[in-house]
C-alpha cells in the first residue's frame, strides 16, 4: 500500500474505536511511556490530541509530565507557512480549537525549537524502521528538522507496526521510540 492508501485505512480503523476503547489504551500508552529511558530532561514537548480525528489522548501523558514537574511545550500550527510556534503551558494558556479542531495555544511564551529535549508525535501509522504516515501536511517532519539533532522522537499509536511504509523521502524524520497499549518499540532508523 502507498502512503495515502495507508493514511486511509489507519484513519478508519481509528474513526472504528469507540470513546471506552480510546480512553483505556490512551491511559495504557501514558503509563508505558514511564518505561521510557527519557524522564532526565527539561524540555518535553506534546501535541493536544484532536477528539474528532480520535487521537490518542495525551491528557494522561500530560498529567504525568506536569506530576514530574517538567516544562510541558504545546504546539500552535500555522497553515500558512506550514511551520508549528511552540509555547510553554502553564496555568494562565488559554487553550481554543482552531478550524481544524486542533486544540492549541492562544498566545504564551514562545520556546525555540533547539530547547527541546523529547517530543511526542501523532501519528496514523509506523513501521518497524521508525518512518510514520501523519495527516500528510509535513507539521512535524519540518518541525523536527529544526530541532537538535539528538532530540528524542516518540510516536503513539493505538495500533503495532507495520513492516514497511514503502514511500520515505529524505526529509522524513525517523521516531526514535513508538509507545503502544502493549509495548515500546525501540526503532532501528536503518
């Protein structure tokens, strides 16, 4: 399957989960993500899921981030450069859904990409080397390019990985780690 066959079979298989389902294993990837070699950093940053696309919900994660009293970055999109402005949350960010139904950042204070140190990425589907397929805009691969060379890359996904996604470009940024409800993949980039 090509990218976009893969993006619609994954969005489906999505859209299939109901509200109980997404709930349990969006908890079950927050608590494996305390497995992870990455809680000795500052900088950590999450997207606020989209309910209607059915995302994994990242408010557990967040929850743990804010218990562990990390500096949680939140991700404001702009369609008209495709670039994301990263912006501290704290108690007074105000939090509205853009057209897209994107939750984001109204303003706040602004963090340079090259100040984070763990990043976790939405994603529709992975493979085995770390590749993943998004919604197909490219948010994430030129956000990525612009951080730190070593910046950790985690995926979270309801579902396991593919073998192979068949179509990677050069300007894909690999995941170092994709975090399910039954398992960590450590990804071979290679």
């Amino acid at each position: 399957m090509n990218k976009e066959e893969l993006r619609r079979k994954f969005k489906d298989q999505r859209l299939g989960l109901d509200n109980e389902d997404i709930e349990k294993m969006s908890l079950e990837i927050a608590n494996r993500t305390l497995q992870l070699p990455v809680w000795d950093h500052k900088y950590y940053h999450i997207f606020l899921s989209i309910a209607e696309q059915k995302e994994v919900d990242t408010e557990f994660l967040l929850h743990i981030l804010q218990g562990k009293d990390k500096d949680v970055i939140i991700p404001k999109s702009d369609f008209k450069t495709g670039e994301m402005i990263n912006y501290l949350l704290t108690d007074q960010t105000v939090i509205k859904k853009n057209r897209w139904n994107i939750p984001e950042p109204v303003e706040g204070i602004e963090i340079t990409n090259n100040k984070l140190d763990v990043v976790f990425v939405p994603l529709l589907a992975f493979d085995k080397k770390g590749h993943r397929i998004g919604y197909g805009k490219g948010f994430y691969d030129r956000f990525l390019a612009a951080c730190k060379p070593d910046i950790i890359k985690i995926g979270l996904s309801f579902f396991e990985p593919i073998e192979e996604i068949k179509e990677v470009f050069e300007d894909d940024i690999p995941l170092n780690y994709c975090v399910t409800p039954d398992k960590i993949y450590e990804l071979s980039n290679k």
